[in-house]
C-alpha cells in the first residue's frame, strides 16, 4: 500500500538564526555583536551587531546600513571619516538614548537586486520580532545608511510600512541618470554606465541595459505621498555619486507632498573626504534628525 501524504518523510528543517548572543558591556553601552538575523540557503548566515544603552529602559531603533558600493564594506564602522572618533557615532547615537543595529547585507558578489534590500528587510523584521527581548521600540525606528547604504536606506524607508524617518547620505536614487549626472560633473572618477561598474554588478547589467531592474531599484520611482521624512546630506564635490541624485529624490518627494530636508554641503566629497569638518556636520544634522522624528 502507498504511503499517504502524512506519512511522507519530512523534508529537511528550515534554516534559522542561531540563538542571540548575550551581551558585551562597556561605557555604558551593551553591545550584542554578530547577531544571526537571518540564513539564507546557499549563502553565509546574515548578521548584524545591536548596540544599546546597558540599562533595561525600552528605546527607540536606529537601523544602520554600511556603504562600498554594494561590492564592499561591513557593518563593523560608518566609514573612514569616522575611523578615530572616540566615542564612535554608534556610542554617541545610544548616548543620545538610541539602540542602533548596523547591518549586513549580501554584497554584489554574492547575488543581484532585490537580494540587498529582502536582506535589510528582513533584519528589520527580525528586529520587530524580537523587540521585547531586546528592549527596542521598533515602532519609533529610522533608517540611516550612506552612499550604496543611503540607497538602501531609502527604499528600505519607501517600501516598509512603520518607518518613522530616513537619513540618506549621498545615496544613489535614480539608477538609470546616473550614467548622465557624473558624466555631467566633469569630476566623476567613475562611470556608471560601464559593464563593470557598480551599478551594473548589482543590476546584472549597465543601467541603460537593464531599465526595468534599474528602475526597481531606484528611490525616485519608489516615493509616495506617505513616505516617512527623509534627511538628505550630499556633497556638491562628490566624485563617485553626484548630489544630482540626492536633488532629483528631493523633487521626487516635493512632487509627492512628502516631508524632507536637502543639505548639500558645498566642496564636501564622498564619504566626507579629506574634510572632516563635513564628517561632523552630517552626523550632527543625522543626530538632530534622529532626536526629532524618535524621541
């Protein structure tokens, strides 16, 4: 006699996180470090470090997503601006009272679009999942992230119902303009357009080749008249994404009727380069941003 379908062998179990790691105390600050956010078969598990004040007191979330142009980078730092700060901006954000979980996601290399923004996602998810046992106010969350983290952070911001606000830093928001706005700035040290390029590595294809996906994944075409406010900081001497993007997501949410607030600071490259002046404005505009739209 054949076997019915409950007597069907099970098939394997589902990947799950590993359990949360406890906590590291220092300073004030309890930092859980390589948290198992997700497990993706076929890939390495996904994770991210949640720092937090070291007290039992429920606090809003800051959801930190790293730049390098989808090929690099690690949740571990903000960027080279910020490498001697001493307290880094993630301690200086929970001395402003905010847990911050910086994330990573899967880089180019490893998969194509959408994979980035289903990783960011789902460590948000993850993170709403389990806010009690954390101590986080997921309903108060904002999204911060810079250059290809800024891009993340935006559709992340667009597309993900309970997002409070979203701080970009010179993140790029229209895939497909991009080829045309460096190559309008006479300073861009890359082409967007190339078949090695960034943009094409994590499309698949050049953005001009591949217009569906590039628009898919591009803020601009993401905005509605509910987005959540969003803070955009962008250097007008940026070399590698030009603050055109950030102006062109600016229109794109006045048209829509949504809340946001352009600076372009004047002479600042990418990643603050070579002026750390610039480095400390954007985080103190983010800070002021964050306290507003959280506390």
């Amino acid at each position: 006699m054949s076997a019915s379908s409950t007597d069907a062998p099970a098939g394997p179990p589902p990947l799950r996180p590993a359990p949360i790691p406890g906590p590291e105390r220092a300073g004030g600050v309890a930092t859980r470090r390589a948290v198992e956010y997700a497990v993706v078969p076929g890939y390495r598990p996904l994770l991210l470090d949640l720092h937090r004040p070291d007290t039992t007191a429920t606090v809003p979330l800051v959801l930190f997503l790293h730049g390098g142009g989808w090929r690099v980078g690690s949740r571990a730092a903000v960027g080279p601006a910020f490498a001697d700060w001493d307290p880094s901006p993630f301690a200086r954000l929970v001395g402003a009272g905010f847990a911050v979980a910086s994330v990573d996601y899967r880089l180019s290399g490893e998969a194509r679009f959408p994979a980035q923004l289903d990783d960011v996602a789902a460590a948000l998810a993850w993170l709403r999942e389990h806010a009690a046992e954390l101590g986080l106010d997921t309903g108060r969350t904002a999204v911060w992230g810079e250059s290809a983290g800024g891009h993340l952070a935006a559709l992340l911001g667009l597309t993900e119902p309970g997002v409070r606000a979203v701080a970009d830093w010179y993140g790029p928001s229209d895939l497909a303009a991009l080829p045309a706005d460096a190559a309008a700035t006479g300073i861009a040290v890359t082409d967007p357009g190339a078949p090695d390029s960034r943009e094409a590595l994590l499309l698949g294809a050049p953005p001009q080749a591949a217009a569906e996906v590039a628009r898919a994944a591009s803020p601009v075409a993401r905005v509605h008249p509910a987005a959540p406010p969003f803070l955009l900081v962008h250097g007008t001497a940026d070399r590698f994404v030009p603050c055109r993007q950030s102006e062109r997501l600016a229109e794109a949410l006045a048209a829509a009727g949504a809340p946001h607030d352009l600076q372009l600071l004047e002479g600042a490259d990418h990643m603050w380069l070579g002026t750390p002046e610039h480095a400390r404005t954007a985080f103190d505009l983010t800070l002021d941003f964050l306290r507003h739209h959280l506390s």
